[in-house]
C-alpha cells in the first residue's frame, strides 16, 4: 500500500470525527518535529485513536496538558546516550580508592 492509499485508508476507516482536519494536524506535528515519513504520521494517528483522541478539541487538550506537565518536572541533565542524571548528583571518585 502507498503513501496515498495509506492516507485515504485513514479519511475512510478511522474513527476520527474530522479525519481530514486530523490529519493534517498530524502532518503539522510530524513537519513541526523534522519527521517528514509517512510512518511517522501513522504513528501520531494510531496513538490519537488509541487514547480515544477523535476531534481536534480533545486532541489540542490533551497536548496542552502533556506541555504543562512537562513543565511542572524536576530537570535532569542526561546525554544522548545512557540515562538521565538526577539534578543534585556528585560524582566523588576518590572514595572507595584506599
């Protein structure tokens, strides 16, 4: 299946309430992002149906309140590869050395 039959699967059998207006913001997000794949698209389209998100209403909610509550986190510090570290860790390396 292409990319144009792929979209027209989604007009016609989604449960979304305006599926062209949704996805096009999906497209918006996926461009916003620098993800310009089609998959990436189907991806934001399938988590919307899957966490019920069938208008833009609900979806532009629901994205508001994920931006507050990544406001609201403790900062980490982390780096491209391996695990956040926590704000206030020191490293002492001479312990443990005798």
């Amino acid at each position: 299946m292409n990319a144009k039959q792929q979209l027209l699967a989604w007009l016609d059998d989604s449960c979304f309430l305006q599926p062209k207006a949704v996805i096009l913001k999906a497209m918006k997000i996926a461009c916003a992002n620098n993800k310009r794949r089609l998959s990436y698209v189907v991806g934001i389209l399938k988590n919307w149906e899957n966490e019920s998100l069938l208008t833009l209403e609900v979806i532009d909610s629901y994205h508001e309140k994920q931006k507050s509550i990544s406001k609201h986190r403790h900062p980490t510090q982390s780096f491209s590869a391996g695990r956040a570290i926590p704000v206030g860790f020191e490293l002492d390396l001479p312990v443990g050395e005798e």
